[in-house]
C-alpha cells in the first residue's frame, strides 16, 4: 500500500535497510550505533560491615519480558564499549574499621581525655543532722542556766545604758545631782496622859477631873472654875499639857466642849522644857466653839504640847468657864 511504502522511504532517509521476512513485514533492522561505553565502577572494597567469606551481589536480575507482548519494530541492543584501564592509584584503599563498643563509640574526645575520677562523693545529710544535733543540745544546756541565772547589775540593758552615759559624760559635763532621802514615815500621835496646871498654880481647876478628856466618852468631862477677871498672864494662865507616847507629827487638836461654849481664846504651844510647859514656842491660836479644830501652820514633829487659856470661853450659865469633854491630837 502507498502507506507501507512510504514508512521504508522514511526509513531510508536514516539508513535503514528494510528487512523483509515472511513471517512479519514489519520488522526493521537498525545498524548499531557507537556510543562511549562508561568506565566500570572501582571493585567494592571490603568494610568493617561486610563478614569475611560472604559474597553480596551487586547485579539484580532484571525481571523478564512477557512472553505474549506484540511484536512491535526490532531495535538491536546497545553494545558497551571495551572496558577502560582505571588510573593507577585512583581511589586510596582504606583500612578496615575496627568495630567499637558503645560506650567508646558516643564517648566524646574531651570525656575520653578527662581523667577518671575515683574520689567519693559526701552524703551531706549526716552533716545536716549532726549540726542539728548540736544546736539543739546547746539549746537545751544554755536555756535553763540563762533562766535560772541570777540578775546582776551588768545586765546587757544596764551596760548599754553605762555604755551611752560615759559618751554623754565625754561630750558635756554631767548635772550636779543631789539626791534626796525618802521622808521618814510619819507615826501618828498617841496621847499618854494629861495634866491640867491651875490658874496660880493653885490647883483650884480641878486637877483630878483632867483623865476625863481622854477616856472616849463624851458623857465624862472636865471644867475650870468660872472667872470674873477673864483675862490671864501666860505664866499665871491654866493650861492643859498634853504628853504623847513617843515623838509623832502633830498637825492639829480637837476639842469637843459643851454646846453653850462660844468666845474665848486658847494657843497651842510646842513644850520644848517639860519643867517650863508654859514658856513653850507657840504654834496657833483659835477661838473656842462646841466643836474646836486647831490647824497648826507647820506640822511639828514632838512629844508634847500645852493648850494654854488666854481667856475663858462662854459656857453654862453664861459663866467665863471651859467645859470640855473630849480631846484629841492629830
């Protein structure tokens, strides 16, 4: 057919001889081609992972052509080229690697290099406890002693206290200071007797009767005699002295006379000469009334003092006379 025949002409243009057999027409016969054949790869050389005495295969067979694939046009194999000579010396044969451990293979250079160390290392828990140990024995020893110790007065408040007066002291002169003694108590006033001096020391007061304002009861008492002259000298006067049981701080006296009694005047004197109670210093003077409080201006300290009559109150009757039925001394 033209179709058949122009496939050949194609083929000419080539140089392709058409082949002509009987049992296929369509088979075509292409001279060879030259091509460069590669050199072949350097002969494996043996690894430190290869076992001796084993050979590994290096040229897979290739699977096989199916036996019922159509027939299509004939292309003639490649021929390789002539093997060539490798260069002397083109690769540099190394030495078989020797196999390594583990532990030696992912050792680094400077672990290998470091030196071994062969020293023990210190549980510090036992120092831990034994340091503990000791401070609570020390604890339990100096406790006690510093709470059973006696105070002394170098106590550390009372060295810092010297420690800052001595830096005060060196910087400005220290206060003259005085110190003041405490006041001696006071003892209150007990009365021991009472003693009544008569005008003219005539004992015409009625002496006796004098214990009656000192026995704490107020239905007893004592009186003078009335008096038409109602004015007296002080050596002359009479007086009541008053004698305490040991020296006490007298600050006032008290009368408790008859309800009629108004006017008069009678002075508190300090008997300092108990052979002269009338010439004693005089400490206040006062009116006489039912009740009579004599406040003294300074409390004296003494163990005796004279209540003396200047003049002679109002009292029954209307007569000059002192009815008094209690005294006392604070």
């Amino acid at each position: 057919t033209p179709e058949a025949q122009a496939v050949p002409e194609a083929l000419a243009e080539f140089g392709v001889e058409p082949l002509i057999e009987e049992e296929s027409v369509d088979a075509a016969e292409v001279p060879a081609t030259s091509f460069p054949v590669a050199p072949p790869p350097p002969a494996p050389t043996a690894s430190g992972y290869e076992r001796e005495g084993e050979d590994y295969e290096t040229d897979f067979p290739h699977p096989a052509p199916l036996a019922d694939a159509p027939a299509t046009h004939q292309i003639p194999r490649v021929q390789a080229m002539s093997p060539t000579v490798p260069a002397e010396d083109a690769t540099e044969v190394l030495d078989p690697v020797t196999a390594v451990s583990a532990d030696q293979a992912t050792a680094s250079p400077e672990e290998t290099k470091a030196p071994q160390r062969t020293g023990k290392l210190i549980d510090p828990t036992r120092p831990a406890l034994l340091f503990g140990l000791a401070l609570f024995l020390f604890g339990a020893f100096w406790g006690p002693w510093m709470a059973t110790r006696p105070v002394t007065n170098l106590d550390l408040g009372q060295s810092l206290r010297a420690g800052i007066n001595q830096q005060q002291s060196a910087e400005e002169p220290a206060p003259n200071l005085t110190t003041t003694p405490p006041p001696a108590p006071s003892v209150t006033p007990v009365i021991s007797s009472v003693q009544v001096l008569s005008w003219n020391n005539d004992d015409g007061d009625h002496p006796d009767r004098a214990i009656n304002m000192i026995d704490s009861n107020p239905s007893t008492s004592w009186s003078s005699r009335w008096f038409d002259n109602n004015q007296f000298r002080d050596e002359t006067s009479v007086t009541i002295v008053v004698k305490l049981q040991q020296k006490a701080t007298v600050s006032s006296v008290t009368l408790q006379m008859d309800p009629s009694t108004s006017g008069g005047e009678i002075v508190v004197r300090n008997v300092t000469d108990p052979s002269k109670p009338r010439e004693g210093t005089e400490l206040a003077s006062s009116a006489l009334s039912p009740t009579t409080t004599i406040e003294l201006p300074e409390p004296v300290e003494t163990d005796s003092i004279a209540l003396q009559f200047r003049s002679m109150p109002k009292s029954q009757d209307g007569r000059n006379w002192a009815w008094i039925s209690e005294l006392t001394v604070q």
